[in-house]
C-alpha cells in the first residue's frame, strides 16, 4: 500500500513554501464559525495525518479525501483541494484504486482548485489509494506526484453514524442542520467527511468558505498544542 508517499521523479524542482491566504468575509460570521470549530475540535478526535501538498513544498493543499483523515464514512467522495497560480507540481490527474492494485477504478484530469465528483462507489471496510500526477511532456505520459491510503468504514460503523445523523431534527435551518451534522462527523473522527459535508451543503458559497477556512485553523492550532505538551 502507498503510506503517504511522495514521487517527485523527473518534475524535482524547488519551491517556497505556500500559505494559502483566506478569502475576505465579515467578522461576525468568521468569529461564529471560529467559536463553534473550536468547541468541536476540543473534544473530538483529532486528525493523525496530514495529506497532499500542505505537506511540502509543492503549493496546493487537498481538504478531502483522506487528507485530514484516513478514514471514510462516504462511499461517494469528492475532490476538494486548492492551489496557488505558481504552485509546482500541480497535478492535473487524480486516481483511486483498490489497495494492491495497479487498475485505477476513477481517474479523470482535473483542474486547479475545482471540486471534483469522484464517480466511483466505494466499498466498505475497503482500502483504497488516492494518488495524484501530472503530465510529461518529454516523456510523454503521467508521472505520479503523491498519493496516499483512504479507508471506507465497515458497514457496522457507517451504520452507527447513520443512526447518529438520522436522529437530527429534519427542520433545522441550513446552518444549524449542517453544524449538527458536523458535530457527528467529527465526533467519529471524519474530518475528510466534515470538509465534504461543508462543501455539499445548501448554506451559501461565503459560509462555505469560512467554514473550511476556520475548520483547518483550528485543527492546525490543536494539533501544535498537542505537540507542546508532549
């Protein structure tokens, strides 16, 4: 299985590293968003890996999936990720195949910083590589840049946090339905499937936004504390 393996084969080139800036929204809403983050991520489990370009020095960052955390509860993921204009290394074809394989089951060409279907139904219980490449020319085919493992949940879990979901008032307002439902994911530890579930949900593009912004925030502050107090 790929464990978070980076091949930079003949693209090797050096770059500096990239702090994806914020989009601008109003204090009120991000101080709402970074108040209820911060109680959630308080007392849920915290994310053991971190994933895609965030890690280097490569200049563009996946949200989901399996990037904040190797587990899944989805079985219809997308593609969530983000990059600089001089990024290096930006991929521009994403892949999913069965852990020992070597036949992808997805792979279409993407397109920085757009959400992408992942079209492919998972299994659970199963493991799978996500892995990402780009295109040389010279050598005219793909060369893998990254790629790690994401793991759907077995069935008896996925149906423990469906029960969880299903107990949520159907007639909560959009922000309300979807910070209860935030509360659930994260209090199984899906961070992948909390960013997902943001991302699809009905409230409007600036809260999505602020949402995602103010949910990495806060996972990056609890996660250099922990580090402090070991």
């Amino acid at each position: 299985m790929i464990k978070q393996t980076l091949v930079l084969m003949s693209f090797l080139v050096a770059s500096p590293v990239v702090v994806l800036a914020d989009a601008p929204v109003h204090a009120q809403q991000r101080s709402n968003w970074q108040e209820f983050f911060q109680r959630i991520v308080s007392r849920s489990p915290l994310p053991r890996k971190r994933g895609g370009g965030r890690e280097g020095l490569l200049g563009w960052q996946v949200l989901t999936p399996g990037s904040l955390s190797q587990q899944l509860w989805t079985l219809q993921p997308i593609l969530v990720w983000r990059s600089q204009p001089n990024g290096k290394l930006i991929p521009d074809r994403a892949e999913i195949l069965p852990a020992g394989s070597g036949s992808p089951i997805w792979s279409q060409r993407i397109q920085p910083s757009r959400t992408t279907p992942i079209t492919a139904k998972l299994e659970p219980g199963k493991t799978y590589v996500l892995r990402f490449s780009k295109w040389n020319a010279d050598l005219k085919k793909d060369e893998v840049i990254i790629g790690w493992d994401i793991e759907v949940m077995p069935t008896a879990q996925r149906q423990k946090v469906a029960a969880a979901l299903n107990r949520l008032n159907k007639n909560l307002k959009p922000v309300e339905r979807l910070q209860r439902r935030i509360e659930v994911l994260a209090s199984f530890g899906l961070w992948s499937d909390v960013v997902q579930e943001i991302e699809q949900s009905k409230v409007s593009a600036r809260d999505r936004q602020t949402a995602i912004n103010d949910l990495l925030t806060q996972l990056e502050d609890s996660a250099g504390s922990t580090r402090i107090r070991k």
